[in-house]
C-alpha cells in the first residue's frame, strides 16, 4: 500500500511512525520549518525531524501549489493520510488517490470539529474524548468516519492527553486502512445537530480568575500550554501555573493562603491548590519552593 503522509505536530508523528512500519510512505508532506525560541533558529516541525530519521522522502509546503501537486502525483499513492498538517486540501489532492484522503482528528465526531479539540474537551469539562478517522472533505472537519477509539479525560493534563490521542490515533488509523482500501469500511455521516465547534484557544481564555469557580479555573490550568498557559498575578507579580487541583475550604476569593509548603487561591467557592509554577523570568519549580518567597498578610491574587 503506497501512502502519502501529510502532518506537522508531534501529533502527528506516531500516525507516520505506524505507517512507515506498515505501509509504503512514498511521501511526507509538512509545513515548512518555524521560528522558535530565544534564538530565532529555524526549527524544523516534529514530523519533517522524524521523517528525516525514517529515511522518507519529505516535501514543505504551507500550501498546495503546482509544484506540490506534481510531487503527489509523482508518488503515486493509493491513499492520503492526514494528521494535523496545517492547511486545507483542494479537490484536486482530495480527489488523486483512488482510496481518497483520510485524517486522523483528536475528537469523538462531531463534537469539537475544528483547529482545538483536546484543549476544548478539557475545558468543557467532557468525561471523555477520542480520536476519528475520517474522510477528508470540503468543510472543516465535516466528513463521515468509519472508527472511533475513546479514553476518559480525568485530570490528564492537555500535554497528557495529546499523546495518549496521538498513539491512538495512530493504532486506529494503521487497523482501518485495509477495509479503506478494499471498500469494506462503513461510514457513518455526522448528525449535524450534535456538533460542537473547537474554535483556537485565545491566550485571555485560560487566564485564572479569583471571580470564577475553583473547578473552572483548574480546567484552564488542566487545558493549559506553552501557546496559551494559565496565568494570574500573586502578590502584585504575573505567574503561570502549570499544575493545580480544587480544593475546599480555602481563603476567600481573591486572597491566598500560604502554610506548610501550600498555596491555596480563593476562588468564588472553594480554592485552587497550585503544585507547580512558573514565575515571570523564572524556571518552573514547586509551588512548595516557590510558596517560600509569599511573605506577609493579605496577600491577594487577580487576573491578568
């Protein structure tokens, strides 16, 4: 089976390791390399970095042009594969490969269609989530599916839960693509009145608020990333908290309790233990370490 693999993420990386250990990749299609870091080095994605180890041929592209469409045509493939690759497909990519375009997306169909859907099940608080291969189609996310695998969410972390998904998807894609190619595999169409739409997580959505919840804070701790982390401003200095549980009782809200090595945020009912944190212009540590400096009553904390 000669299978083109379009993806970019770290997402996206066990789907091209499973494919490259059960099918022939005769391409691997990814956004080109990005400026990260202090350094402002161009950083190749995580996919283009592993299929260079697996030997694969790569190609970058932020989009398909005539050029990228003669090198898909050129591999010959039987099917498309897609996970988290970053750009929208034209018809004439969705329509080269006889077995079509399938995708893997990180959500039980049709809840969370779109670009965050592990952050979006977390912060609405969903007990479980999942991945779905998928056909690829013209809207976003719209196309029927023909496997779903589903795991709790508990209190994984968005980190946590996105390679949990990503070595699923991974396993369920490689398990679905022989009934794909040999037209056994049964798609079901999306109910179009249960969608849910995972639109980007804006940077303002997860910062911690005293006015809110204990609960709603410590899922925009639990959904939190180094694109959007959870912040707020402890004794008039900005913070990330990279790990926290609700708890109760606990200070009122606005007001910190620091004793024996805990740091407790009120909230609007019950607190927010914080476990780790990073403060502005440090490197993360405990919240114990970090709970040292907290001198003096009356400490206060508010949003960003």
């Amino acid at each position: 089976m000669r299978v083109v693999f379009m993806g970019t993420p770290d997402f996206a990386v066990p789907s091209l390791e499973a494919l490259a250990a059960a099918c022939d990749v005769a391409l691997v299609l990814t956004r080109p390399d990005a400026v990260r870091g202090r350094g402002r080095a161009l950083v190749p994605s995580p996919v283009k970095a592993r299929a260079l180890e697996l030997g694969l041929g790569v190609l970058e592209a932020a989009r398909v042009t005539p050029e990228v469409m003669e090198a898909l045509r050129a591999a010959a493939p039987d099917v498309i594969c897609v996970a988290a690759y970053g750009c929208i497909l034209p018809d004439e990519v969705l329509g080269l490969a006889p077995a079509g375009c399938v995708n893997v997306h990180a959500s039980l169909l049709p809840r969370w269609r779109g670009a965050a859907p592990i952050q979006r099940s977390i912060l609405a608080g969903d007990a479980e989530t999942g991945v779905s291969i998928m056909r690829i189609g013209h809207g976003v996310d719209t196309g029927a599916f023909c496997a779903q695998a589903s795991t709790p969410v508990g209190e994984k972390s968005a980190e946590e839960l996105t390679s949990e998904l990503a070595r699923m998807g991974a396993e369920l894609l490689v398990e679905t693509l022989p009934a794909v190619m040999d037209g056994t595999a049964e798609w079901v169409e999306q109910d179009e009145a249960l969608v849910t739409h995972a639109a980007k997580i804006e940077k303002s959505e997860l910062a911690l608020d005293p006015a809110d919840a204990a609960r709603d804070n410590a899922l925009r701790v639990q959904a939190s990333g180094d694109t959007a982390p959870a912040r707020c401003v402890v004794a008039g200095r900005g913070v990330r908290v990279c790990a926290a549980r609700t708890t109760a009782p606990g200070p009122v809200a606005g007001e910190v309790s620091v004793a024996r090595g805990r740091v407790l945020l009120g909230c609007a009912d019950g607190a927010l233990e914080l476990a780790r944190v990073k403060p502005d212009g440090k490197r993360e540590m405990d919240a114990s370490a970090w709970a040292a400096g907290l001198r003096g009553d009356g400490i206060r904390w508010e949003r960003v």
